[in-house]
C-alpha cells in the first residue's frame, strides 16, 4: 500500500486529508515524501 511503500508517518493522509496549506498535488505529495524520507535517512526511490 501507499503507506507501506512510502513509510510516512502520516500515511494515506497525505493524499485523503492533506493540511491545511500543504501541496496537495501529486508532485506536492512526492515532493513531501522524498524530503521526510531524506530527513528521516531514508533511501530515495529508484528511477524506473
């Protein structure tokens, strides 16, 4: 699931219940996830 694979903490959220203010686009969403990710010394995601 989403979740699984992105390992954010907010989870489906970020695409269902965004805050208030935040990009809620698909490229907001990646955006997100790859900076928590960074931030949290979590890997990137490969280039298909």
């Amino acid at each position: 699931s989403f979740a699984q694979l992105t390992e954010h903490p907010a989870g489906w959220n970020l695409i269902f219940k965004p805050k208030v203010g935040e990009d809620s686009s698909a490229k907001g969403i990646v955006k997100t996830v790859k900076e928590w990710r960074a931030a949290n010394g979590k890997p990137g995601f490969k280039k298909a």
